[in-house]
C-alpha cells in the first residue's frame, strides 16, 4: 500500500516538473526579429505578438519592412487575417505549444518573407501558382 502511494506521489511530483514550463508560461508578449539578410544598412526588422489562444500561441504581425515597391503578384505573404478583428497572423496549420516554438515560426517567416524582399524571389513555398 505505501509503495503505491509513492509512485502516485512520484508520477504526479513527475508531471508537475514536466508541466511547469508550460504552467508560467506567459499568456502575451513582444517578440523582435532582425532577419537575416546580406543588405545591412536597410531596415529588415520584423514585430509580433505572441497570444496565447484556445488552441496554442498565434503570432500577430505587428511590423514589417517595406516590400520595396516588389511585384508581389508571385508571392504569397502566408499569413492569415483574424475575422472581427482584421489582424494579420502567421499562418500555421500545427499547434504552437510553447513560446520558444512561436518564436521560432516568428523567426522562419521573417526569414522567408525578407528573401523575397531582398531578391524578389521567394523562398519555397512561398511562391504563389
């Protein structure tokens, strides 16, 4: 009977160490990217905000750079816009548990989205058909 009630003890203090990242986890933040990109001196930084939502994070577009006058006829920006509110969010089909993971959506779009701005060719899957 004791060891049973160690193991209970045991898989819950388990679970609740697994889980606590999850359980601070902060419901909004700021998150600022400077993409990559081989044009320094003209503006590649890129702001979000990072909700926690129902089913996971969603990362609101706060701010880009200029598309630079670029034919975006070819392009497809892949972001999705929130009914009610008009927001433009990344898009994304998977769950985003975890802030770290938000981030680096964040970072993969910023990354691809300035490509396109910097060569005028867009990265794969970022092409419109």
């Amino acid at each position: 009977m004791l060891i049973f009630v160690i193991i209970s003890i045991s898989a819950i203090l388990i679970t609740l160490c697994v889980r606590w990242a999850d359980l601070k986890a902060p419901a909004q933040f700021t998150y600022e990217y400077y993409a990559r990109t081989k044009q320094y001196s003209l503006d590649h930084k890129y702001k979000f905000c990072v909700r926690k939502c129902s089913d996971g994070y969603r990362c609101y577009i706060e701010r880009t750079p200029s598309f630079r006058n670029r034919d975006t006829s070819k392009y497809m920006a892949h972001y999705w816009i929130e009914k009610g509110t008009n927001r433009h969010y990344v898009c994304w089909t998977g769950k985003i548990k975890y802030p770290e993971q938000a981030k680096t959506l964040c970072r993969n779009w910023s990354d691809a989205t300035q490509q396109f701005i910097d060569t005028g060719i867009p990265a794969p899957g970022f092409e419109r058909k």
